[in-house]
C-alpha cells in the first residue's frame, strides 16, 4: 500500500522516481518495525 501510494505520487523524471522509492523503502520498514512491536506487545500480553 505504501509503495502504490508512493507511486503515484512519482513525477516525469528519474530523479522523481528514486526520491519515492527511497520514501516508499524507509516508510515500509518503519511500519514493520512498529507492527512487529505491537505484535510483540500482543503476545506478552496474552503470555503466549
């Protein structure tokens, strides 16, 4: 989702394009890592 939002947002140069993929890359593993946190929240909660 993130990469489709990026995508769309790419202008007519490739200079346009490497600034989102970068954005899109970093935005990417900054919510895995949050959703891994969570997730590892949820579990010690429930103590699984």
């Amino acid at each position: 989702i993130i990469a489709s939002v990026e995508g769309m947002k790419v202008g007519g140069s490739a200079e346009s394009l490497g600034q989102h993929e970068t954005a899109s890359v970093v935005k990417s593993i900054f919510v895995v890592i949050i959703l891994d946190g969570l997730f590892a929240m949820f579990y010690a909660a429930i103590e699984f």
